[in-house]
C-alpha cells in the first residue's frame, strides 16, 4: 500500500523519533520536532510511537492513499479535509480507497503531524526513517508525485482522553542551563537574557532557530576550537544574536554556547512560528563541592 503526494507543502519530511548515538559519525539525531505531537498522532492510530510519520511545515500538505487507512493529524492545529470534506483534527479518521487527505495551514504554530496506520515503511538508513536536512540521510522532502509505502497495521487506535494543543502560544519562555561558555559573555548580557525580547527568525529552519534581536556582548575575544554540539544547545555568533539547535543540528561547533535548552522545552520552540517573541530564563550551573 503506497499514498501519493499531491502537494507537497513548504516544507513536508519523513520523521520517527530520529537516529541517536551517532554524533561520532557526525550524524545528528534528526527526528520529529515536537516529539509529543509525533507520539500523540502514532497512538490516535494504532502505532508503535517508534512509527514514521509526516512532519509538514506551515503550509501542510495533500496525499492520496491507494487503500482504506486510519489516519491522525496532530501537533499545529489546521483544517483537514477528505475529499473536499471537513474531517477531524487531533483525532483517527478512516480514509477510504483513494481518498484525498488535505491538511491545511497551521492556524497557529508551524509544523502539524500526519500519521498512517502501519507507519511509513520507507527503507531505514542508521536505524531510522527520520529526513536529516543536514546531512541528507533518509528519504529527501517531499515533492509531487511521490510515492510513499506503508506497513502493516500494528492494531486498534489508543485513544486520548485529552489532546494537547501543540500551536505555540504568543510568547514562548526556555529555560535556559547557562555554559559551558558563559564566561565568553559580558555580566551585562548575560543579565538581560533574561529581559531581552527575541523573535523568532524567518532564516529558522529544522536545524536551528535563528533569533533576531539585541546582540550579546562577548567579554573575551578569539574563537574556539571546534567542540561537540547537543541538542539544545544555545550557540552565539559573531552577531551576537542566538540559535537554539533543534533536531538537525550539527555535532560540532566553533562559536561559543551560552547556555542549553532542555529537551522537554524545545517542542515550543519547534512551534514557534516567525515573528513570535522568545524569552529565556537562565539558571545557573549548580556549584559542586571540593
């Protein structure tokens, strides 16, 4: 069983929970974004959480299937439609043999979740189905015309008493680990980290999310050598202006890091559409005894 791509949308991937423990390899970890999003969609439709999905990007996308299949569409809200007519968001839908699934723009945050009962069955490179934009491993964004396989239903929907809303709210608040290169910055920017008002950039992508705003001051001059990046991890440029990296995001780095996001706060981050205001909140390394 295969669906079709009928539009492709800004930016449509192949996304599972990505492929960790390869950072050696120069291989990032990948995977869905918003990780909640990606596990609520599997669950609404039988899958294991492990299950590739569809990760779309502001403008949805349309897919046709070839068979009957029991569908979910998570994570940013949007319209979804199946053939014309108004379906369910955040719920299982059974599309029946050659269906058209349209999901529309979110209507607030960027990235909704499509998953197909049995996954999509895409061949695996390093344990993962998951599209790298940086490395380019996995299957490559979608465009018209492609054709994706499907596997086999793994069983009954499970449900949710409750569904999260995954659209980011008007203002989005990091907590922020400071180090292990805060000592590279001014007392004064590292005391407005906390007051500073950010927006998302345009340039944001699924590597990082570029920030516009006030500079940072550093207090020491020169670069680093090259050191290992984690996922999270608060890097500052020559302009001063920070990026968050998210799931693509290179494992090494010359550009000191401030501080790092915890995982648990970046699928805010990943909904945070252009424009939106961010506000750190640091927290200082706990000192350790002698």
């Amino acid at each position: 069983m295969t669906v079709t791509v009928a539009r492709p949308g800004l930016l449509t991937t192949v996304q599972d929970l990505g492929r960790p423990g390869h950072a050696h390899l120069g291989v990032p970890r990948s995977g869905a974004l918003d990780r909640p999003a990606h596990r609520l969609a599997n669950r609404l439709v039988g899958n294991p959480e492990t299950a590739a999905v569809l990760e779309t990007t502001l403008l949805g996308c349309a897919v046709r299937v070839e068979r009957a299949v029991t569908v979910a569409v998570t994570g940013a809200p949007c319209a979804v439609r199946v053939d014309g007519r108004p379906a369910a968001w955040a719920a299982p839908v059974r599309l029946p043999a050659g269906a058209l699934l349209e999901v529309g723009p979110a209507t607030r945050g960027v990235r909704s979740y499509v998953a197909f009962a049995g996954g999509i069955a895409v061949v695996p490179v390093l344990g993962s189905r998951s599209t790298d934009l940086l490395s380019g491993l996995g299957p490559p964004p979608l465009a018209a015309g492609d054709a994706l396989p499907l596997g086999e239903p793994a069983g009954a929907s499970g449900g949710a008493d409750v569904v999260p809303c995954s659209g980011a709210p008007e203002l989005v608040v990091l907590p922020l680990l400071l180090g292990p290169r805060d000592d590279w910055f001014t007392a004064r920017s590292l005391a407005s980290l906390a007051r500073a008002d950010f927006r998302v950039s345009p340039t944001s992508n699924r590597i990082g999310l570029r920030l516009d705003g006030p500079g940072l001051e550093r207090a020491r001059e020169g670069e680093l050598l090259s050191e290992g990046m984690v996922l999270g991890a608060v890097q500052v440029p020559p302009s001063g202006r920070p990026v968050i990296f998210l799931a693509d995001h290179p494992t090494t780095g010359g550009y000191p890091v401030v501080g790092v996001v915890p995982a648990t706060a970046l699928p805010a981050a990943a909904q945070a559409a252009p424009g939106t205001p961010v506000r750190f909140s640091p927290v200082t390394r706990p000192a350790t005894g002698g």
